[in-house]
C-alpha cells in the first residue's frame, strides 16, 4: 500500500494551458509520444491546436508517459487534464502499466487515430488505402491529409489535361470531382472574426496614394550601410510604415483606440499587428512598444515574426493585443482592396503593390513609383476627417523619412 502511495504521488498531471480571453477551446492536434515512453523534461508532449496558434506541451519533468486521456482529435478546454506522468527521479522507478489512449468509436478496420478517422471520414478516403507512418503502422491525420492532398493533385491533373488524354479509368465519363475537407480552427476563426468585424463595426474605407520615390532613395543610398551595421538585418518598407503609424497615431489618437461597451479606451502605447501570411491562414503578431524600436528592431521583429508563423512557432503571447494593424497585400500584388478591421481595434492600414505612372509634380509630368493606400476604420468612434487626416499625416511622413526621425 504504502508502494502504490508513493506511486501515485509521482504521477504528474499534463493539462493544457490557460487560453486567452480570446481562446475558448482547442483540438489535440498529435501526441509526439505514447504511453510507456521515455521523456526527458521539455520534450515536445503533444501538439494542440486553437483557432489561433499550434501550441506545444512540454514535459514538465524526467518520466514515462503513464496515461493519456485525451487523444488526437478531441476538443479540449483550458487547462483540461490530457494525461499523467511518471516522474523518475533520483531511484529507478518501475514503468507504469500502459493505460492506451481511448479509442475512436467504432474503430474497425486498420488502426488509426481519432483524428485519422475524422478526416477520412469527412474527405470521403479509404482508411485501408493509407499507408500508416505511426507507430505499428498506425494511420496519423497527417497520413490521411497526405493521401487528400495526393488525390486532389490527382483530379487537378485530370482537369488540367487536353480532354484526349483524360485517362476513362482515372475519372469516369461525365463525372465532375469534388473534394470537402473541414476548415482548420484557424481558417474558421479568420472567417468568424471577419464577419463579426462587418457585423458589430460600421465600417468604411478611405484612400490615398504616396509617392514611394523618396524611401526608394533612402533605401539605396544607405541599405548596405544600414545592414552591416546592423548585423545583416535589410532596411525593407514596413518598418518605415509601422512608424509613420505610430507618428500617425499620436497626432491623432481616436485611431489608436478601442471601443468598450459605452467607453472609448485611449491607449497610451502603440503595439502594432503586422499581418503575415501563411499555409493556415493568415495570423497578426504584434510589435510591442513600436514606437521605443528602431528601424532595425521594427524590421528584425517582423522578419522573426514571419519565420515562426511559416514554421507555425507562434504563441499566444505574441498575438494578443494590438492598437493598430498593417496589411501588406502589395506583396501578393494588389494594387487596391479594402481591408477588414481587426475587432477590436478601429483601425487597419493597407499598403498596396508599388507601381510606376505618371503624376504631376511641380507643374511637370514625371513617372514616380506609387502606392495606394487604404485606412479601414470604424465609423462609430472615427470620424470621416479624423480618418481622412490620419491618412494624410502616413502620406506626409512616407514621402519625406526625415520627419519620421525627427518626429515633425
């Protein structure tokens, strides 16, 4: 008896963390390991993913893997118990008897995790077609996602092709192919989130154009400077914008706020969201104290930013919050699109894609690199001037820098 005790009180509960405000729940999106395996402590656990980021749950100690009590596919809340495990400490401690994960219902043919069985079951695949890469041959999700995407790559050739070369074999005569595949938490928040921003805000959009000849300049004249100075970080465009932003927001605060209920609540910092584009989705990371950075710090922010959202390294931390949002849709090419409000903010800058014409300066017709520019904001709190004027003031400080840096 006094055995088990002392067994017991080694076990160690895995629990997901507390979620933001914003969060309300999640999906175990992998287990990295198994019940009966070895850990050392901070080894990757499993995997859980939220409408906003794929969190990573560490091993808070040595141990074995004793339970698991959440399996892959399973929803779960904050700060809910996933499993326990044994910890090893100083004195050999005996392995637990494996306790499995819980089965998917009604679990017949090959083996396959709960999340395997849910997305083939929804995208219409054969579980005994997949090749399983777990462990024993167990069918992951990402076993599943990869046979999906195979066969949608497949009916893309297909419909690609001259229609004399359509093997009959590979798509029947007459046959139109489809293919469902359920949303990510991420993609059904980003959908969620827009059409609350429509919803509960009355937007509007105003535009302007700048004339980007004087950055350009600046950025030939002392780029290379500017990167060996600064250990290698490229002087880019954003971090000229994000701090017009803040110069911006200051002259005119209204913009930097946020609706409470009855309040306005005045931000007296400047944390701007940088939105980054990715395989998922699109996420916002915020740059916290922009107007405290330098160029360099601005640029190295967002470059660092951008590789973890690709790599899907983001935390919650680094998305929560905000006063103010950029949009850089001038990267995929845009030259003009009206951005969407980030709830709860009340206001969204886009830049667009940079392109030659001609315009008048001076009395003369010159050809000088131009960009639009569109300020999305909520009318309830932003009047059409203040809107209108805020825009200006980016215009007035893109097309002459100095101003950013001597804050005129």
């Amino acid at each position: 008896m006094a055995d088990d005790a002392k067994n017991a009180t080694d076990l160690i509960e895995i629990r997901t963390p507390t979620f933001a405000e914003s969060i309300s729940e999640g999906t175990v999106a992998v287990w990295h390991k198994a019940v009966g395996d070895t850990v050392k402590r901070d080894d990757v656990l499993l995997d859980i993913e939220t409408e906003k980021v794929v969190i990573e749950i560490f091993a808070p100690a040595d141990g074995v893997v004793a339970e698991i009590l959440k399996a892959e596919g399973d929803v779960v809340e904050s700060e809910e118990l996933l499993g326990r495990l044994q910890e090893v400490g100083g004195e050999a401690v005996d392995a637990p008897t494996p306790t499995p994960a819980p089965a998917a219902a009604g679990a017949d043919g090959p083996a396959a995790s709960p999340a395997a069985r849910k997305l083939a079951a929804e995208s219409g695949v054969d579980l005994g077609t997949v090749v399983g890469s777990g462990r024993g041959g167990r069918v992951t999700k990402e076993d599943v996602q990869r046979a999906v995407d195979e066969a949608a790559q497949a009916a893309e050739t297909v419909a690609a092709a001259p229609l004399a070369e359509v093997d009959e074999d590979v798509i029947p005569q007459g046959e139109r192919v489809e293919r469902r595949v359920p949303m990510t938490r991420l993609r059904a928040s980003i959908a969620r989130r827009l059409v609350e921003a429509q919803q509960t805000a009355a937007m509007l959009t105003t535009f302007n154009e700048v004339d980007m000849e004087p950055v350009m300049t600046m950025r030939r004249r002392y780029g290379d400077e500017f990167q060996a100075r600064h250990n290698g970080t490229k002087l880019g465009f954003m971090s000229f914008f994000v701090r017009a932003s803040v110069e911006a927001l200051k002259r005119h605060p209204v913009v930097n706020a946020t609706i409470d209920g009855n309040d306005i609540v005045y931000h007296g910092y400047y944390d701007i969201g940088v939105a980054v584009s990715t395989d998922r989705g699109l996420v916002v990371p915020v740059v916290r104290d922009a107007d405290a950075l330098g160029l360099h710090q601005i640029e190295d922010a967002i470059v660092d930013f951008g590789g973890r959202a690709r790599e899907g390294k983001l935390t919650l931390e680094d998305m929560q919050g905000g006063t103010f949002t950029i949009s850089n849709g001038g990267v995929f090419g845009s030259l003009l699109s009206t951005p969407i409000l980030n709830p709860p903010q009340t206001g969204i800058l886009g830049m667009h894609k940079i392109e030659e014409r001609a315009v008048v300066v001076d009395g003369e017709i010159v050809v000088r690199p131009m960009m639009y520019l569109a300020l999305s904001y909520d009318h309830r709190l932003i009047d059409g001037r203040e809107a209108v004027r805020f825009l200006v003031t980016v215009k007035q400080l893109i097309e002459d820098p100095a101003r950013i840096l001597l804050e005129l």
